[in-house]
C-alpha cells in the first residue's frame, strides 16, 4: 500500500554547529546511513564497539536506481541492496530505503516535468512524499564532474531523500514535552580530502525541531584506511565485492568520476551495462565524462590496472559483485581475505 504523509516543520538550525554528544543510550534511535562502502561499514562498527544497543540501531539506504516498483537498475551496483539487507540480517537490524520516483534514471531522462516524488518504507507500506516545489523543467544532461552539489547533481538527489523522509516521518517525530532524540550517522573521512576534509565529526543536524532533536556523528572521520579493514576483519565480514575487483571505492557502478581503467573493468566484466551508458549518451547527446564518451574511455582504459587477473578467485568476486541475491553466509568471512582495492585510495569517487 502507498501513503502520503507531511509533517514536522524544522527549526531554523544552523548546520555545521560543533556539539558534544549524549551518552549513546539516550538516543531513542539510531539512524546509520549505509551505502555498503566499507566507511559506512566502519561506522556501524563503531558503534557495535561502542556500546550500542542494536534494538535502536536502523540501517538507511538512499536507493539510487528506486527501489520496488519504483527499481530502474542503471547506476548501482547489483550486490549492492541484497548485500545490505545480509547485513541487516547478520546483526538483526532493520533496513529502511528512500528513494525518488524512477531513481537516478528518471532524474537524468526528465524532461518538461517535475524532479520526483520521494518514497520510503515504512514496514510493508510505501510512503509518498510528494515534490509540491519547484518548477517544469527539463534534466537529460549527466551530473557535473564537479566538488559542487548544485551540478553534480546525483549527491544532492540521493542525499535529499533521507533528509525528507526524516523531516516527514512521523516516527521520527515526538512531542513538544518529550522530543525523539535521534543520532544521524554518516560515514566521510577527512582523509578522501574534498568537501570531506571540513566536516565537523559531531554537529546538530539541520532537521532538528521543536519535536526532534538531531545530532549528526561521523565516527570514522579520522580513521585509516587500514584501520576501516581492521574492523571487517575484526567482525569476520567480508567488504562490498567491488573491493575485491579492485575498485577502491563503492560509489555507483558507472560513477561519473570513474577512469578509464575503471570502465575498462567495467567493460570485462558487464559490457551489457556500459552499452546502456552508450545508449544514452547518444539519446540525450550528452556523455558523462567532459571530454570522453564511455566507449572513448573504455579504449583508453587497461583492465590490468583495476581488476586483478591473476586472483584464482576473481570469478566468485564478479559473480558476487554481479549477484542481486546475497546471503549471510556469503558475508561472514572467518578467513578474511584482504580486497585488491583496500588500499587504491580515492579514484572513481566523489570528491
């Protein structure tokens, strides 16, 4: 069933003011955002580290292809959402999707319309949150290759429905005499430089009302790179899949900031998925790359310097990575293995 829901108004709150956190029991729920990248993993970790209790602990993820009857698969990862509800499943917490109407897709092919409705779920129903501002415009051009979120637009959109599905939730609201308080957890590190390299680690968050108080904690934030894959072999869980075929990071499958050696990999091992691009590169004559078609970049690519041929294992690594079923067993890895791309640092990512 589909509801549509509006609610509480924020504060005027400004975003970006240093606090200091409660204890963690006195948080009424804990909101972690998870993309599936190993950060993501690496705060929910420290939080288990932490004390936590796992009966406040939800898991969010901002759907980038949509997600039921809204999935168009285009940008994501196809492990990606079952590899997430595995994890949900192994340390019994729920998951929560948000999404817009058509995700990514049906942003990037709008035309003479209005940006999408944003969805989330709520138990076995899916709430509406409907776009009322704005205006008729058109998109058809890919995101901007650029630190700014107001042209690389696909950050701000997925971003933007976690923050309204906050902001409208009713269960994420409490009463005037008794606020909810809610500790919003995110997953950047200073280190991968970029906007990233000023985020304060604690913050009140900007959904902060007279009935939800909003505390924004980026745990990993100094963290090492070796030190987020300690914690995964720390709790026997195996990283996203795309590590193990040497990507350094999980940002979407065809993230716009990939090389050409990354579309290279991603030619060898889903070539059905970089014609798609192609196709649509030439429907809206626009290509992802500023100067580069996606084909032009795969021929300037090597596969050799991202997927590592010589892994006897690199079979199972693609079909898992390819997988839209993903089981417990399959993340539990009580030998851990290293991933090719744990330490190949910050290409093919947002800046």
């Amino acid at each position: 069933m589909m509801f549509t829901f509006g609610l509480d108004q924020p504060q005027n709150v400004q975003e970006g003011e240093p606090i200091e956190l409660l204890p963690l029991h006195e948080y009424d729920v804990v909101v972690v955002h998870i993309s599936a990248g190993k950060d993501s993993m690496g705060s929910f970790f420290q939080l288990i580290k932490n004390g936590v209790d796992l009966s406040k602990v939800e898991l969010w993820h901002q759907a980038v292809d949509g997600h039921g009857e809204e999935h168009q698969e285009f940008w994501d990862w196809p492990c990606t959402e079952p590899y997430i509800e595995a994890v949900g499943k192994k340390f019994g917490v729920p998951v929560y999707y948000q999404w817009r109407r058509g995700g990514l897709y049906g942003e990037l092919m709008r035309e003479n319309s209005y940006t999408g409705d944003v969805f989330y779920k709520e138990g076995d129903q899916t709430i509406c949150l409907p776009t009322t501002k704005g205006k008729l415009s058109t998109r058809r051009k890919f995101p901007a290759q650029s630190a700014d979120l107001r042209i690389r637009w696909c950050s701000s959109y997925k971003v933007d429905s976690a923050k309204r599905t906050l902001g409208n939730n009713p269960r994420m609201s409490g009463t005037l005499e008794h606020r909810k308080k809610i500790l919003w957890v995110t997953g950047e590190r200073r280190a991968e430089g970029g906007n990233r390299a000023n985020y304060l680690e604690k913050e009140l968050h900007g959904s902060t009302s007279r009935r939800r108080l909003v505390h924004h904690w980026r745990p990993v934030i100094d963290m090492k790179q070796a030190d987020i894959f300690a914690l995964f072999r720390e709790f026997k869980i195996m990283p996203h899949p795309a590590y193990y075929l040497g990507f350094g990071r999980v940002s979407c499958m065809g993230c716009i900031f990939s090389t050409a050696h990354q579309w290279a990999a991603y030619q060898y091992i889903a070539p059905e998925r970089v014609a798609r691009f192609a196709e649509v590169e030439k429907e809206i004559d626009h290509t992802i790359d500023v100067k580069l078609s996606v084909l032009e970049k795969v021929a300037n690519g090597s596969v050799s310097k991202v997927l590592p041929i010589g892994d006897p294992l690199l079979p199972r690594w693609v079909s898992l990575a390819l997988s839209r079923s993903f089981s417990v067993d399959d993340l539990v890895m009580e030998d851990f293995i290293m991933p090719a791309g744990a330490f190949r640092g910050c290409e093919g990512g947002s800046p």
